[in-house]
C-alpha cells in the first residue's frame, strides 16, 4: 500500500519540485544502491549507476503512477541503468554484497539475527556462483524484502513469472550451497 505522503510526493515530483524529488530519492538510496550493486556484481561503479538512474528518473518521472508508488518504478530505472551500464563496461565481477551483510540496514530481518556471520558468508559466496538475474531476484525479495508486485514492476514481468523466477533461483542456491558443502547437505 503507497502511503499518501509518497503519494503527494510523486505528484509535486511531477510538477517539477525537486525538492520533493530528493525526499523520494534519499528514502530509496540505500535500497538502490543495493539493487545496483547486485546487478553491476560488485559495489565498483554502484554510486554512478545510482547517480545516473536518479537523473534518468528525473527525466521522465511523468511515467511514475503515484498509486502504485515511487519505489518498485525507481528500482526498476536503477536495475535497467546498472544492466546498461554493465553491458558497456563488459564486467564478469564477483558479487560483493557488504551492505546487505552489515548490521544496521534500513529495515533488519528478524531471521537475520539467528543467522551466524558464517553462514552469511557462505551464503553470500553461494550468491556470486550464480548469474545476475538469480541474484537480482533472490535480493529483491530477500534483501529488499519487496512484495511480487513490486519485484515484478522492477524486472519488467508478470508477478507469475517472479514465483517462478524466485523459486529457480532459490533451487540453484540451495544446490551451490550443497555443493559449497561438498554435498553433505
């Protein structure tokens, strides 16, 4: 559910106040950053990607639907920006995914505190064997904690097609992590 304030927001946005424009973008940075970060498949060049798409954002925030919300559509232009950007500078980076793995995100997961720093380790490495759209999916969902509504306005698809994304994405982190394991799982 969009709150009215963000509501509000969008639509000044779409009067041409920049002001409320930065409130949206400094609500979302951290989350975009991520978002650039797991698609780019390191932090390197995340900054610019997250410089870039707010600009690009800017341009045609005309398209934003205040109802459905500012976030899902400006993760999208930020996943869209990184992929670009990626394919132009040709990178094949490790996943490196500090900021999901540091205490003090914008909203903790409950289940993170049962999970040691080991496993997230393991984890994490599991993460940078698999292709960028596993990892897209799997830290929109768990580290974005986004619903299949809103993963499904950033990847451009059908909330159908993100379960089954998602539940493909999760089997070949479950088979790295056995494998990762030497199969003892």
């Amino acid at each position: 559910m969009i709150s009215e304030l963000e509501q509000g927001l969008v639509r000044r946005v779409q009067e041409g106040d920049a002001t409320a424009f930065e409130e949206l973008l400094d609500a979302h940075r951290t989350s975009a950053f991520r978002v650039a970060t797991v698609v780019l498949g390191s932090a390197h060049g995340a900054d610019e990607v997250v410089q870039d798409a707010s600009i690009r954002a800017w341009r045609s925030v005309a398209s934003v639907d205040a109802d459905r919300g500012f976030r899902s559509w400006y993760l999208r232009v930020v996943a869209n920006t990184a992929r670009n950007d990626r394919r132009s500078r040709g990178r094949r980076a490790a996943l490196v995914l500090r900021l999901a793995a540091q205490p003090g995100r914008d909203m903790p997961d409950p289940e993170e505190h049962a999970v040691t720093h080991d496993d997230r380790r393991r984890v994490i490495e599991a993460m940078n064997h698999l292709g960028r759209d596993d990892r897209l999916v799997i830290a929109l969902r768990h580290f974005e904690q986004l619903s299949e509504n809103e993963m499904a306005d950033v990847l451009g698809c059908a909330a159908g097609t993100v379960k089954s994304r998602l539940s493909r994405a999760m089997s070949r982190l479950r088979a790295q992590l056995v494998h990762d394991e030497g199969g003892e799982r």
